[in-house]
C-alpha cells in the first residue's frame, strides 16, 4: 500500500473513498487524491491478449472525439505527432487517414496491443516499449497526445518532462483523463443506491492510481516546465464500457451537452463534464 503523494511526496491524507476494501485518499498538502494501491510503475498488463478487444467501445465509440481532435488541433497540412499509449493504434489510424499530410507514431507498453496496432491496422510507426527509453531527439513533434493515460502511471514526473524535450517549441501536450471531483459524485451516488459490489465500475482503484483535478494536472503541467495549461471540451466516447446501450450513449451526449453549456456560461469556470482535455503548452 502507497500512502505517500505522488505528486509532493506529503504523506498527511484523508481517505475519500473506499473501494473494495482499498482506500483512495487526498494528499492534505497539495490537494492531489491517488490510489493507496500500489500498482508497478511500468505495468504492461492492461490490454491482455486479442480475443478480448471490445472493438465497439476502442473503435467505434472513440470516433467522434477523436475526429473532433483532429478538426481542432491538426489544422496545418503537415505535421508530427506522437500518441503515447496508443493501444490498439485506432487514433494513430484515424490522424492518417484525415491528415495525409502528418506523419503520425504510437509508443505502447503492451506487446499484444503492439502486435494487432501493427498486423489489423496496417500501422508501421508503432513502437513496443517505454516512450521515456526511446531516445526520440528533442525539438521532435508538434503535437502529443496521452488519450485515458496519465491516470495509470504512478509516477508521472520522469515522462512527463521527457515528452516536454521532445515537443518542439510551442508543440502542445494533449491529456485526456477522467475529471475526478464528477467520477467521486457518481461513485458514491452508485454505493447509495445498490451499495458496493465486488464487480461494480467505481473509480477503478487498481487501474486509476492518480485522480486529477484541473488544480492538480496544472500543478503537474507547471512541475514539468510547461508554459501554460488550458482546459477543453470534447465530444463523450459514445457509449458505456462493456455495453452497447443507445440509451447510455444518448444520455451521455446530453449530459455533455449541458456541462459545455454550463461551461461556456460560466467563462470556463465550471466544468461538470464527465472527462478533462487538457492542452499543455511548451
């Protein structure tokens, strides 16, 4: 069990929650919630092997946002860019198919992810391994990407800082994570009204070791060198991990609806949307 901040290293916290049996908590120093379990910092287990790939749910549902990225951000004719945790390469797929004109990578710890991005996809610029052991030159890419990444390393300094030297000046990081303050509501809203069971969907305490705010990834943003932070809303992954529901894919875009509205209203102070976008900039 960790109880030390990953982002201070204060080791005065406050449980927050509980999930089965293992505590998430918030450092009393700087604000920042994390897991208590201690998952390894390189860990290569997330995808598992292919017959388990939920291709609705990492392909399909993911299509929309990631066009909407490509419309907002890639809008040179040519470019570079680096998705670091690609998975199973759809993003990577769809930059290359949208943007003929940028040369797009993916780095990736899990081989078997590796292994489909390459044989079922067709992509050549995938990479198996540590993005921080690749020795990619400094001043390399305009654009990074970290889609549902950040929140499961436990460490997030080392690689930070590494991405920030390989972005060129005035390249921009991209973070997509789940905005905690909403996901801790809808956890305890869900052990209100069934309780906690062994197989619900809370906060994925073994998976999310770090729960950010868009305090705590500025306080991160600024550790690693970067200039500035700014804070976006994208369209939602269309529908519910592990279920086809058009019924939760329409509440979903409605929910989204009314948090960027609330958004905008508020001149970007109040965001309830389910997920941050992030946008670092070197």
């Amino acid at each position: 069990m960790n109880t030390k901040c990953y982002l201070c290293e204060s080791s005065e916290n406050k449980t927050v929650f509980i999930e089965n049996g293992i505590p998430i908590v918030q450092c009393k120093t700087c604000g920042h919630v994390f897991s208590t379990y201690k998952q390894d910092e390189h860990y290569q287990g997330y995808w598992g092997e292919e017959e388990g790939y939920d291709l609705e749910w990492w392909d399909v549902a993911h299509r929309d946002v990631y066009s909407e990225f490509i419309e907002s951000f890639l809008k040179a004719e040519k470019g570079k860019i680096l998705d670091v945790g690609c998975g199973l390469g759809f993003f990577v797929k769809t930059v290359l198919e949208k943007r003929p004109g940028w040369e797009a990578f993916g780095y990736e710890m899990s081989p078997s992810a590796v292994k489909y991005a390459k044989e079922k996809n067709s992509l050549k610029n995938i990479f198996s391994g540590q993005v921080e052991k690749s020795k990619i030159p400094k001043n390399s890419f305009d654009i990074i990407t970290l889609w549902d990444v950040i929140e499961h390393i436990p460490k997030p300094q080392p690689i930070m800082k590494y991405l920030y030297s390989i972005l060129k000046p005035g390249g921009i990081l991209f973070l997509q994570t789940p905005n905690f303050p909403i996901q801790l509501f809808k956890a305890k809203l869900k052990v209100m009204i069934n309780g906690m069971k062994p197989d619900g969907h809370y906060l994925e305490v073994k998976d999310h070791i770090n729960d950010y705010t868009e305090t705590t990834l500025a306080m991160l943003s600024k550790d690693s060198g970067f200039q500035s932070i700014k804070f976006k809303i994208l369209k939602p992954i269309l529908f519910i991990s592990g279920g086809k529901s058009k019924l939760g894919g329409i509440a979903k875009l409605l929910y989204y609806k009314i948090s960027k509205f609330l958004w905008v209203i508020s001149f970007k102070k109040i965001n309830l949307n389910n997920t941050l976008f992030a946008i670092l900039k070197k």
